[in-house]
C-alpha cells in the first residue's frame, strides 16, 4: 500500500522543500520505492535535483492539465524519480480554484499511486490550490518548522487551518508530525522552542531534529540529496534517524 506524504507549512522558508528532497532520497535508499512530486511553482525541488525546466512538457502541471500516464512525467535523478514543477505551475491556480477542483492531482497520479511505497509532495508556502490538491490525496502530513521566535504562533493557526481542510477535503488525512528543522545547537532559542514544541504537541513532534548545516546548502548547489552529497555529515544523519523514525512509526 502506498503512503502519500504532503509536506506543507503556509511560513516559508522552514524547510519543506530541504525534507521532501531528502526523506524521498532517503527513503528510496532504505529500499522504498519513492516518488517525489513537485506541487509548487517554485519549483525549488525541481532545481535542488537539478531539473530547470524552461519549457515544461513533462511537469506536474502538463500531467494535470493534459491527462495521460503519469510514468511519462517522470524524470530519474540519481534514482530518485520526480515529477517536476515550474513556474508555469500557476497558470492553472485560477482554475482550480474557481472550479473547487482539488482533486485533480489524485486523479492525475492515480494509475501509478500503487506502484510506489511512498509519494512525497512538496508543497508551497500557502494553502493554495495546489497544497488542497496534495492534501486531498494524501494520508499524512508532516509539518516542517524553523525553530525560531515566530513558529509557534504560525503553527497553531497552520493546525487549525488544516483541521479544516481535512474535514472539508480528506476526513483520513491525519498528522504525521511536527518537525523541528534548521535546529542551531549554537544557541538556546532553538532548544527552547523545541521544548515548547514538546510541551505544546506531546504526541506529533518527531523525536529527531534537523540541525542547521551548511551541507545543505552545500548539496543544494551541487543538485544532490544530503546523501549521496555527504553521508557522513551530521545533518545526512538527521535525515537518516528521521527516515528511521517514520518507517518504525
Ligand atoms: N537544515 C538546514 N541547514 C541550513 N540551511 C537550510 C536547512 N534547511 C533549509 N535550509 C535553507 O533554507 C532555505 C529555505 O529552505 P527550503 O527551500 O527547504 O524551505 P521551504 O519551506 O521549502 O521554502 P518555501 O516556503 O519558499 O517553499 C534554503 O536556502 C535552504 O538551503
Ligand atoms: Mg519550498
């Protein structure tokens, strides 16, 4: 059985992207077999992989306008497969939402869903069109958060927000968890918002953290997962104990 995954946080720059491109990797590496879907015009998971499309033809938002076998949008970056996304992603926003269509990408990807262990999807910073569709189709989101001064109060509002879609869109979807990314050690914010994390969501915060690392950057710029661009780095260990913790989940 497939396990679709929406990674969403309406705050940007937490670290979604960072988590879909290395729990897919990851994950493929632990012998699951994993698609990494671009649902964000963005399209920053796309490039972190090495995928500037200028001209689309085999992005997410062809598949969800054209129609046709999902395979054909695949692309295979060192074994991880994705289905990219570009700027040209939000031509079809309006449509979408003046249809209340949010259920097309589950119908898009669902002569393949069954082929994968896992489907991740990226998603972008606001709940659009586009992180509806993902939670529409999706069994469970994981919620990347910045441990800084702010998140707390944005993540309340997020979790009522997506109470909301799941009652509206998808009863099923549930919280995989909370996590705690960019985690610096250098200072004590980032440990005492963890604890407030703690405090406030006793069941859904994953145990790991995702420390701050200029490896990512790093792997960014040279289009790897923090894998294959560095096993040994300790934030390549993060990823790896946060793979470890969702497969014993
Ligand atoms: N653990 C980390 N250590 C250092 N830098 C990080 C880490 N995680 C993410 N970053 C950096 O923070 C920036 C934002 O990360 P990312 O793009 O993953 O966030 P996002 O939530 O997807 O952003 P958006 O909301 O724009 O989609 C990027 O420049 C990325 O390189
Ligand atoms: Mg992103």
């Amino acid at each position: 059985m497939s396990k679709t995954i929406a990674i969403t946080n309406q705050k940007g720059g937490v670290g979604k992207t960072t988590l879909s491109v290395n729990l897919a990797a990851g994950l493929n590496k632990a012998g699951k077999k994993t698609l990494l879907v671009d649902v964000d015009a963005q399209g920053n998971a796309s490039a972190s992989v090495g995928l500037m499309i200028e001209s689309g033809g085999k992005t997410i938002k062809d598949l969800m306008t054209r129609g046709g076998n999902p395979r054909d949008f695949i692309t295979t970056v060192d074994s991880l497969e994705i289905i990219p996304a570009n700027n040209s992603l939000k031509d079809m926003e309006e449509m979408l939402i003046n249809n209340k269509s949010f259920d097309v990408l589950k119908k898009a990807l669902a002569p393949i869903t069954n082929d994968y262990n896992y489907i991740v999807l990226d998603c972008p910073p606001s709940i659009n069109a586009f992180t509806k569709n993902a939670l529409t189709m999706s069994e469970y989101i994981i919620i990347p958060v910045d441990v800084g001064y702010f998140s707390i109060l944005g993540l309340k509002q997020l979790l009522e927000e997506i109470e909301l879609e799941r009652k509206s869109l998808n009863p099923s979807l549930s919280i995989l968890g909370v996590l705690a990314c960019k985690f610096d050690r250098r200072t004590s914010l980032s440990q005492q918002v963890f604890d407030t994390l703690k405090e406030s969501f006793p069941e859904k915060l994953f145990k790991t953290t995702i420390r701050l690392s200029i490896d990512v950057v790093r792997s960014q710029i040279q289009h790897k997962s923090v894998f294959d661009y560095n096993p040994k780095s300790f934030v390549a260990q993060d990823f790896q104990q946060l793979i470890e913790e969702i497969l014993n989940a």
